[in-house]
C-alpha cells in the first residue's frame, strides 16, 4: 500500500525489536495474539516493528543469539537473548497483524549479534540488499499489502544504532547527515527500484531544526522523533541531572530521572510550548515539502519505565498534548501516543481509556495533503 491510500490518519505504534525479543513470561510478548488484540482494543492501526534485515539477509532460518544494546531500559532484552527464525517470524507476526486489520512499519535498529554480522553491511547497495531480502520474503509471503511504509534505519546516523555506516563504528555522533545524504538515496533509490510500491525513509531523532538545509528528495516520507526532553533547544535533562549517552547501563540513570515529573510540574506550560514549537517547526517543513509525516517515539521522554518514583502521569499528559499538537496541523499521516505504548510499560499499557481518547484524536485529524 501507499500512504495516499490511507482515509484517514493512523493510530501508530512503535514495538521495535520487544516484538521478538521480549518472549520470556512476563516479557509482554509472549502471547503475539494477545498483545495485537489488546492494540486494537486501545484503537491503534499499525505497528512499528524491527524486521532485522541483515540477519534475515544473512540467514533467513537459523536462530540467531543477540547482544543486549543495554541493561537498564525496558526495549528488548536486557541480557543476551536467542531469537528464532527471522523469516518465520516475520511471516507469522505479520500475518497476525494482517487478521486484525493492523498495518507494519518496518524499521530497523541493527541489532547486535554474537558475530556482529550487521558489520558487513557497510555500503548503501549492501544495506539496500538486506532490505530487498527482507521484502521479497514479505510480498513472497502474500503479506505486501500490511505493509505501511519501510525506514532502512532507525534514527540514522546514530551509531549506537548504525555504526556500519562508519569505519570506526563510532564517529556518527560527530558527522552531520548531510555528509550521508548520497548513501541514503543510493540506498532508497535501490530498494525503490526492486520493490516500488512501498513508501521509503530513514527515521531521524537529531538534526531536526535544519530540515530545510537537508537534501531528502529521495524521501517519501519523513519520521522524526519529537520529544521535549531532547528537543535541540532543551536544557531539560540539564535541569535534572541527566546524562542520556550514558543512561543505557548506569542502574543510577533512573533515579536521576525520578526528578523529571517535579520538574515538568513546576512549569508545564513552558514545556508544552516548547514541544509545540518544535512540531510546528516539522510542520511547516512538511507542508512546504509536500512530504508527510509519520512519528512513532515522541513528546515527553526518552527513557522512563515501571520503577519506584516513576510517575506515569506526566507523561501521559504530555504524550496527549503532543498528540492535539500534531493532529491540528494536518501533516501527518500515522501518530504514535509515546514511545512506552507496549505491553511491557504496564504503567501506560493499562490506562485503556487514555489510550482510546488518544487514538480518537488521531483519527479525527485531517490527513496531508500536497
């Protein structure tokens, strides 16, 4: 399908490589059906998921034993994990959302094996090959038409997630995406040219104040990450004592973040306009473009979970405001209500009422137009 195909803006959201991952009782995952049939419940109609190309590219049917990318954070698994077959996974959760009416974005995070085989694919034709693997075996599979868009990269170039796009694996924090943008059209343009209908991007959480100095024409849609906290112009994280790079495998990062809500509450307003700010500013990219917008990790914080002093309750109300934000411009094609709407945040997971009030805006708001 072509996101000009849509009658109406979509519930969106982000389960990334949790969905495959996180199947241990009381990951949340277990039970794929059950998880799908609780996302409908709360009114959502797509999910963003990691379709781990390069491994399925590599070898299709093997299990594959993955390097937790952190510890302390509640996506995927905190300590090395096996995964199953990507190929019958893909097929078959896929196939799962396909009999609830569930669109798929398909993304990807990269992620880390025992021989770090993600490494290899270090060229533009390389990551586009991984990918036309990967969608072959969907449209193989009858399931094409579940597919809502495909990002090649999960917020591209962080290193974190992307460092085979570097030789050192680790200079992405200090190279700007310009210097990249021929290696995103390559790479688009390749898997355009096998699979052409289906709407292409690189997802993006930095460089977001000078979108209009970028060269995307590649893009057939864009999806930023907009959260107040990490906002460019924020001192957020600043005013807490909290450092992000670092907070993946230091146990005391959530205890910084313990003062978050005190700090949102002392001054919401200040922040909400804030965040407003920013999602106008990507509005007006996007109508001055013509390009529309899915977002799927956004408006409050980065990392939060079930923790002790961890408050849901700010973070929804922001999430909310994000969502009203977004849907009164009109540019965007698919909303997400935050980062955390997955069974594993039982916080948020269980307030099916915010969930449903949230995906009624969502669907109530006007799709882009050119």
């Amino acid at each position: 399908m072509r996101l000009t195909d849509l009658t109406h803006p979509l519930a969106i959201t982000m389960w990334d490589f949790s969905w495959l991952e996180r199947r241990w009782i009381g990951g949340g995952f277990e039970d794929w059906g059950r998880a799908l049939d609780e996302l409908r419940e709360r009114g959502y109609d797509a999910v963003r998921i990691d379709a781990f190309p390069h491994l399925l590219a590599t070898d299709p049917d093997r299990e594959w034993d993955l390097v937790p990318v952190w510890t302390e954070h509640d996506w995927g698994a905190p300590a090395p994990v096996r995964v199953q077959s990507i190929r019958s996974a893909l097929i078959e959760f896929i196939g799962a959302c396909r009999d609830r009416d569930l669109k798929v974005g398909l993304s990807s995070w990269y992620r880390e094996d025992t021989a770090d085989v993600r490494m290899r694919y270090n060229t533009p034709m390389l990551q586009a090959d991984c990918w036309i693997a990967t969608l072959d075996t969907i449209v193989g599979a009858g399931l094409g038409d579940q597919i809502l868009y495909v990002d090649l990269a999960n917020e591209w170039p962080i290193s974190l997630f992307n460092p085979f796009a570097y030789s050192d694996g680790v200079a992405a924090e200090t190279v700007s995406r310009a210097a990249l943008g021929p290696w995103m059209d390559e790479a688009i343009g390749a898997v355009r040219s096998k699979h052409p209908d289906f709407d292409y991007c690189f997802s993006f959480a930095t460089e977001l104040t000078t979108l209009a100095e970028q060269d995307l024409k590649s893009f057939d849609l864009l999806e930023p990450h907009l959260w107040m906290t990490t906002l460019e112009t924020s001192d957020f994280y600043d005013r807490i004592g909290y450092d992000l790079a670092s907070s993946h495998n230091d146990r005391n990062s959530y205890l910084q973040l313990q003062h978050a809500s005190a700090e949102y509450n002392r001054d919401p307003s200040h922040w909400q306009q804030a965040l407003a700010d920013s999602i106008h500013h990507t509005a007006a990219w996007s109508r001055d473009t013509g390009v529309p917008l899915i977002t799927t990790e956004c408006w409050s914080i980065v990392n939060w979970k079930d923790w002790p002093g961890l408050d849901w309750t700010w973070v929804k109300d922001l999430g909310l405001f994000g969502v009203q934000v977004a849907a009164q411009t009109g540019r965007w094609s698919a909303i997400a209500s935050s980062n955390f709407c997955a069974p594993q945040f039982r916080g948020m997971w269980s307030d099916v009422t915010w969930h449903q009030q949230v995906t009624e805006v969502i669907h109530q708001a006007a799709l882009p137009t050119t």
